[in-house]
C-alpha cells in the first residue's frame, strides 16, 4: 500500500470560514500577527558607547573646571556691545555676499548651459580660476586693488574699495563660483518633458526659466545652498585679516588689550554656533515648503 508523500492538513476555523464566505484564505504567516523585535546591541557596540560617553564626561568635566577657560570672562563679553555689533556685521557681510553669489551663480550656470561656446567658456572659465584661488588670497588682493589702479573713473579706489567692499567681493565672487554648479546641478535635475511642456505652451527660454525651471529645481538646490551659506558664514572670519570690524575682529580687538584670548575666542565661536544652529532650521522649513508634492 502507497502513503502519500506528506499527509494532509486540516482546514482551521478561519480557512474553512473564508471558504464559506468565497474569500481566498490567509496563510498561516499572514494570520500570525506581526511582532516586533526589540533592539539588540552587540558587545562592541555597547563598549565603544560607554568609552565615547565617558570621554564627553571627562571633556565637559575639564572644561568646566579648568580655569584657564576663563567663563566669568565669557559671560561678561558675550553681550557685550563691540560682540554684538560683531555679529551684526557678521550677518550683513554674509547676507550681501550670498545675494551676489546666487545672482552671480544663477547667471553663470545659465551661461554654462547656453549653445553659445564663447558664454560656456567664459563660464568655466570664471569657476576655475574663483574657486582655485584661496579666499584670503582674494581678500587681500581686493584690499591692495588700489596699487593696481589708483583711481576708478574720478573718485580714488580707497573710496571705493573700503574694506567691506573688498570683503563682499573677495567672498561673493569666490562663492559664486561654487554656487555656479549647485544651480547648474538643480536645473539638470528637472525632467525634459518639462521643457517640452515650456514649449509647447508658447513660453520663450526666459520665462520657462523663471517660471517653470528654477521653482522646480529649487527643491535639490536648497540642501547644498545651505550648507554653502553656513560655509559662507564661517569664511566671513577671514575677513578679520582686512580690518572688517566683524565678529572675529570684534574678539581679537578685546583681547589684544586684556590679554583674555581663551575666552574670547570662546564668544566667537559660541556665537558662530549660535548663528548656524538658526540658520540651520531655517534652511530645514524652507526644504519642507519647496519640497511639497515632491513625492
């Protein structure tokens, strides 16, 4: 007598009540309700936490303790007026510096688009040469622009390249060469059927431009233009160099006169991290408004 290879299984309750209800049964892996596996750490994972937490200890524990630190010193200077005045020189200087960069950037990444070959190279051009050359290079050269010409047109450079002027140049021309392809990489990023859209709903290329393109590659231009403005943020330190009365400049003129170089390079720093954190969110809300029906 033949058995059959595997014997045969009995019905349970809930497949022979789909039957009866003309219902495809469930097996017994989808009947089974779904648990959830706690997290596990492995040894290595938990001693590498416990050595990085005791490090943070030991590191907060000799800052607060050490006195070379000098925090009565950082708090008596964190609000102090020649700080704040700092900071705001320090937003001004970053503010004028990026528009001239996204404008300047947005025209040169048009320009590498274009069919015309000599606004191509003349594009690639301006990107090789602004982001070979240092920041402070450029800052320094836009300070002495006067040993190269003494006047422009009837008014004497110094007048006209103060300080702040040569800064915003030094860094608005520097960064614009790097905003150049973050543009360029966003435009790239929008489908070729919109442009056939553009198109065929009569718009010329400029309108398409403005109106179609760049609202749509905004949403991949925004994360790497952030984190191009928080680097434009801490390049405006170097400024200091040049006699810009910003936040750097503001903490190394206190402490040339009490000798408290520790605690003020504490408040600039404090400072710069405060500034970042805000730009940081909103730099997150404008991601979440742009990026609304992405997906």
């Amino acid at each position: 007598m033949q058995t059959a290879p595997f014997p045969e299984r009995v019905a349970t309750a809930a497949e022979r009540s789909a039957r009866t209800e003309g219902a495809e049964p469930k097996s017994p892996m989808e009947q089974a309700p779904s648990v959830r596996l706690a997290k596990t750490y492995g040894f290595g994972s938990t001693a590498g936490a416990v050595i990085v937490v005791a490090l943070m200890g030991a590191l907060l524990a000799s800052t607060l303790i050490n006195p070379a630190f000098g925090w009565p010193v950082f708090a008596e200077y964190f609000f102090s007026e020649p700080i704040l005045w700092g900071v705001l020189m320090t937003l001004v200087l970053t503010a004028i510096s990026m528009f001239v960069a996204v404008a300047l950037g947005t025209l040169l990444a048009i320009m590498r688009m274009s069919s015309n070959p000599i606004l191509q190279a003349g594009s690639a051009l301006f990107s090789w040469f602004f982001r070979g050359i240092p920041v402070l290079v450029q800052l320094i050269f836009w300070y002495n622009f006067a040993l190269l010409f003494p006047n422009i047109g009837p008014f004497p450079t110094n007048t006209v390249v103060t300080p702040l002027i040569a800064a915003i140049l030094g860094l608005g021309l520097s960064m614009a060469a790097y905003m150049a392809e973050v543009v360029r990489g966003g435009i790239l990023s929008v489908g070729a059927g919109q442009i056939e859209a553009i198109r065929s709903l009569g718009m010329t290329r400029a309108q398409g431009l403005r109106r179609v393109i760049l609202p749509q590659a905004m949403r991949v231009v925004l994360p790497p233009m952030g984190n191009e403005l928080i680097a434009l943020l801490k390049w405006t330190s170097l400024a200091s160099v040049i006699a810009v009365s910003e936040l750097m400049h503001a903490s190394s003129l206190i402490y040339s006169r009490n000798f408290q170089v520790i605690p003020l390079l504490l408040v600039a720093a404090a400072w710069y991290l405060v500034v970042t954190t805000v730009f940081s969110f909103g730099q997150r809300y404008l991601e979440q408004h742009f990026g609304k029906g992405a997906h």
